[in-house]
C-alpha cells in the first residue's frame, strides 16, 4: 500500500495545477506591446545613432522572443497527463525559462562588447528622437510590467517573462538618462555607459533563473526544502524505524514532488495511520503530493535503492 493509493481513499486528490488564464491573457497584452516598441526603438536607433537605443532594442528582441516561448509553453503544458506523459507537460515552462535566461544573458554579452568598442570614439546621435521612442518605450515597459507582476509567481515560465519586461524597463530609464545628459553636455560616452549599465542590472537576475531552471531540470530538491530534515522528522514518526530511498523535487519549480521507503519498526503493523501521519509531516515542508511505500526490514534486501 502507498500513500497515493491511500490518500485516493480519503478523497484527497493530487492534481497537477495548469498556469491560470490570466497568465496566458497577460502574456499575450505584454507580448504585443513589446513586438510594438520593438520596432520603434530600432528604427529610432538606427537614426539616432544610439547604441543604448539599439541595446535596449536587443532586449526588446529577446524578450519578443521569450515572451512568445513563454506564450507557447503555456499551451502546451495546459495539456493534461497521459499514459505516456505521465507528469503531463509542465517542465516544458521550466525548458522555456531556460532558454528566456539564456538569450538574455547571450544579449547582455553583446551589449557589453558593443559598448566597449565605442569608447574612445565619437558618435553623432539624435538626442531628441532618443529621447522621445525612450520614453515611449518607458511608460509601455511600466504597464506591461504592471500587468506581469502579479503573475511572476505562476511559474518559472512567467518569472521569466516578467525579468525581460524588468530589464526593459530599466534599460529604458538608462537610455533617458543617457539621452538627457549627452542633450546638456555633449558627452557620448554617455551612451556606451548606459549600454553597460543595462547590461549589469540585467545578467544577475538572468543568471539566477537560469541556475534555478537547470536545477529543476536536473531534479534537485527545492532550495527550500532541507532533505536531511525530512528524513529526520519521519523517522522521529511513531512506528517508523528509518526512512530510505527519499526523493524530493519539483517538475515545473512551483509544486515540490516526494517520494521515499518507510521501514517500519517491527511491533508495529503497517497501517494507514502511518501514511496519515506521514503526508501529514510533509505537508510541513509544502509537500502535498507525495507516493510512499511502507515495507518491513527484511526487504530492504529486496529491492534496488536508487
């Protein structure tokens, strides 16, 4: 007997939480909003001569293109499990979030690089035309951000979409500030400084995600969630002699998973007061969907631990 048959018994259900509608619907608001500015800030880059413009444009590009895999990895882990498929499609997201942390990190490399090479030389640029697509691109920045913080917390997939309209958004108050102070003093090199600074904001937070995504991808435990604890609050159960073969991990980053062995001490008879008070420790850590399996301690030589 495990616990997921035994909490079937009880009318407790495992089921696997899908992103919510309004992470969809504020994915796609944001996504054409910043196709839309995009555009213009190429075009004014272009014409400005704005590095900063540009570099903000590059980000603009990713995130165009991240919030569209983001858009696309909500769909398809909406799909419910299968015989196949039995986890359903949720790491899909946490794929996404690795591939969003990745084109933001490639982005920022290039801007710094771009940058660099500007220094020492002397660049016209349209402050004015700067200046004016940098605000528009400010006040859609701030909106789309709005919209996406309250679904950050849906997902790694949504956490990503959210840290590429926050890079935006500050690359936008780097390029105003940028524009600003070559407007008043004539000093380019403010351009190549607001170009880095964009890039400095941005790659920390992009490098968290992305080690947070391949952590799930790879099955660790949670960050949250101190396995060695867990082993000893069990074992500490009534009834219960040791604990083995303890899995803990998460297929979308949200929803900690855990399976183990509990080896049962030999008065006592395997029960499903056991499995109660189990789940019911794990439920502690934010565990609520574990499987466990009670088995004596003669069989441990039985079976293969892993």
């Amino acid at each position: 007997m495990n616990a997921e048959q035994h909490a079937h018994g009880h009318g407790h259900e495992h089921g696997h939480s899908h992103a919510p509608s309004g992470s969809l619907k504020a994915l796609l608001v944001t996504l054409t909003m910043t196709a839309t500015i995009f555009i213009a800030q190429v075009i004014g880059g272009l014409l400005s001569g704005s590095l900063a413009l540009l570099s903000d444009a590059m980000h603009m590009l990713s995130d165009s293109t991240g919030l569209l895999i983001a858009l696309v990895a909500i769909l398809i882990g909406r799909r419910a499990a299968t015989a196949r498929a039995t986890f359903g499609y949720r790491r899909v997201e946490v794929i996404a979030a690795v591939v969003n942390a990745a084109t933001v990190i490639a982005a920022s490399v290039w801007i710094v690089v771009s940058a660099l090479g500007r220094f020492g030389g002397d660049h016209e640029i349209d402050t004015g035309l700067m200046l004016i697509v940098a605000i528009i691109g400010l006040i859609a920045n701030a909106i789309s951000a709005a919209i996406l913080m309250r679904h950050q917390h849906d997902s790694l997939n949504m956490r990503g979409a959210y840290l590429h309209v926050l890079s935006d958004l500050a690359g936008s108050v780097a390029v105003i500030i940028a524009g600003g102070v070559i407007y008043f003093t004539g000093w380019t090199a403010a351009d190549a400084i607001a170009s880095l600074l964009i890039a400095a904001l941005v790659l920390p937070r992009a490098l968290r995600l992305l080690t947070d995504s391949v952590a799930v991808l790879l099955n660790h435990a949670p960050a949250t969630i101190d396995t060695g604890e867990v082993t000893r609050q069990l074992e500490a159960l009534p009834g219960v002699a040791s604990v083995h073969d303890l899995h803990i991990w998460s297929t979308d980053g949200n929803e900690p998973l855990a399976t183990c062995h509990l080896v049962l001490a030999e008065q006592h008879q395997a029960g499903c007061d056991i499995l109660d008070a189990a789940q019911a420790k794990l439920r502690e850590f934010g565990i609520e969907h574990s499987t466990i399996q009670l088995e004596e301690g003669s069989h441990v030589g039985h079976e293969k631990i892993c």
